[in-house]
C-alpha cells in the first residue's frame, strides 16, 4: 500500500452488507438487486475511506463557512465620500 494511503482500511462484510441492506429497504425491498445493493455499498465505503485517508493538500485554500462569503460586492458605505453616502439613504 502507498504512503499515501497508510490510514486506509478496507470497509468488512459486515459493514457492506449493513449498508447494502440499508439501499433494499430504502428502495421498498425490490427482488433481484441484491447485487447491484452490495456493489454500490462497497463503492461508497470504499470511496469514502480512500478519502479519509488521503493527507490533506499542501497549499489548499481553507473553506469560508457560508455565513462569511455572503455581502455586498463593493466598498463598505465608511470609506464612501459622505456626499455618496447621503446618496445611497436617499435611495
């Protein structure tokens, strides 16, 4: 296994047959695809631990949370001549 990867545990029967079971029942318990369940189970679980175990990026951008990436395009009103900012109240 890679360097990279050194956190990376493969998901147990148990687990993807867990999950499996989850997708039959939240699909109404349809006949017949219990395999295409255990492959997508596997998938997932498969994809999700690859991911966890990936090192973070050098050098990647940090997230903004949702609540700071809102406002206005522009300069704030402060630093707006204060005949522009009479204008902007009046509007």
């Amino acid at each position: 296994m890679s360097k990279m990867m050194k956190n990376y545990n493969e998901p147990t029967h148990e687990e993807i047959a867990a999950l499996a079971q989850r997708f039959y029942e939240a699909e109404g318990r349809p006949n017949g695809k219990a395999m295409e369940h255990w492959l997508r189970a596997e998938a997932q679980l498969v994809s999700a631990r690859k991911e966890q175990a990936m090192p973070p990026k050098q050098g990647a951008p940090k997230t903004i949370p949702n609540t700071q990436k809102i406002g206005v395009i522009g300069p704030s009103p402060s630093v707006l001549p204060s005949s522009g900012r009479q204008d902007l109240r009046k509007n």
